[in-house]
C-alpha cells in the first residue's frame, strides 16, 4: 500500500488522472510522471479485468498509488480489483445509501463486509502476507463512491456517513447530463450541487474528489474544498501530444 488513504485523510491535496487505454506501457509512463494517484477506468476504458493485472504490475515500482472504477456494485467486480493489489476502488452511478453500502462491503472481508477470502492473490503476496493485509485492510483500501445521480444528490448526508466511504467523487458529464445542463459546469445548478457534495463530506469528515480536462479549472475546484483531483488521461496525454507534433511538422514544412 502507498498511503493514499491515510494522506486523505490527514487532509493532503493529492493529483491525479486516468488510465483509459489498457495499456501497461502508459500506466507506467503516468506512473513515473509525478502523480500521487492513478485510476484504472473499467466502465469506460479500453481494457479488461485481465488487463488490469499488466496495469498493476507496471505501476508497482513507480510511486503512484491505483484506484480502478469497476463497472459496478456487484462483489465479485470489487474484489477481483483488489486482490490484483489495487489500493482502492471507485464505483459509478450511486442512487442510494444501499448501493453505496453494498460497494463497502464487498471491498471489505467479513464482520466487516462479504468480500471472499482468497490468500493465494497478488494483494496478499500470494499468501505471503495474508495476516498483514487482512489486518491493514480496513486502513488502507480506499472506498470512493461517484456522486453523478441527481437520485444521490438526496441522499449526501447518508452516504457521506457511512464507514469505509472515504471519497465522494463529482463525475461531471454525468451529473450535469442528469441536472439537464451537460457541459455547463459553470452553470449556477452545477456550481450548487458541487459546493452541496463537498458539504456533505466535510461534515462528515471524507474527501471529495472531481475529474476534469482543463488544468485551469484547478484552482477554482480548489478553493472550492476539493483534495482529491484528477485532471487528463492517458489517451488525452497521447492524443495531445501527437497532435502537437503533427501541427509543428506542419508548421514547419510551410516555413
């Protein structure tokens, strides 16, 4: 484990991006990069679970911890994430206090929750460390659960609440699509749902946590309470930079 939890919960800013493309090649480039965190993106990435392990693997000598959004509440997506050594999970599209329990309970092993007990996985070393991770588990791994339901927006205090909750994660296309202003993320009904999520947390004393393209928007999210920052991902960082190059190649043919 590299900490991410605790340095969230002792208040840290930590930066972040996304890995969408299913390569272990850039998952280590962004590895290398400087980021505190990194999520593997199961719900609308290119790569599978299998490839999630190639991904872990690459990422394990460089200094970035790794949250993978799985595709839903469903146990066995939780697990299976985990005892490949992800350091904590994300879940999508959150309606209710039950939904965000049963994401808690399937990234803990019981009383705790109903995640399987397998010792021979890569978390544990492959039985190597069992004792250990089983007894640092509940410490370490990060629960972070999307907030992008107008359904969630009702129920922030309760879900913010809940044990193994450490992060609620703004995913702005989706809640602005659901509040009928997609993209508008300067829009006053946008601005008062995120001021709205990071109450919530506060109060409850978790993070919470946004996703976003323009590094500029950095400081205004900032300022509005938000520590647990992504901005840009893999295939933005690749696209980007291609792009670039093939402009100046241009630029300068006509020279």
């Amino acid at each position: 484990m590299k900490n991410l939890k605790k340095r969230i919960q002792q208040g840290e800013t930590v930066n972040g991006c996304w890995l969408n493309l299913g390569s272990s090649l850039t998952a280590e480039i962004v590895g290398l990069a400087g980021f505190d965190w990194v999520l593997i993106d199961l719900e609308h990435g290119a790569g599978s679970e299998k490839d999630i392990l190639f991904q872990l693997q690459a990422l394990e000598s460089t200094p970035t911890a790794t949250v993978v959004r799985v595709e839903s509440a469903e146990h066995t997506r939780i697990s299976r994430a985990l005892d490949m050594g992800a350091d904590g999970v994300m879940c999508p599209k959150i309606k209710t206090v039950e939904d965000a329990k049963a994401v808690i309970k399937g990234m803990y092993y019981p009383p705790f929750g109903n995640r399987g007990v397998a010792k021979m996985v890569r978390a544990t070393g492959f039985g190597i460390k069992f004792d250990q991770y089983y007894a640092e588990s509940k410490d370490n791994i990060l629960g972070v659960i999307q907030i992008e339901t107008v359904e969630s927006l009702n129920h922030l205090d309760e879900i913010a609440a809940l044990d193994g909750v450490d992060v609620l994660f703004i995913g702005p296309a989706d809640l602005s699509m659901e509040l009928g202003i997609f993209g508008q993320f300067n829009n006053p009904i946008f601005l008062e749902a995120v001021k709205n999520i990071v109450a919530a947390a506060d109060k409850a004393g978790k993070a919470t946590g946004i996703l976003f393209f323009n590094p500029d928007d950095y400081k205004k999210y900032h300022d509005m309470g938000i520590r647990f920052i992504a901005c840009g991902a893999d295939a933005t960082f690749v696209a980007d930079g291609a792009r670039a190059m093939a402009k100046k190649l241009r630029d300068a043919a006509n020279q």
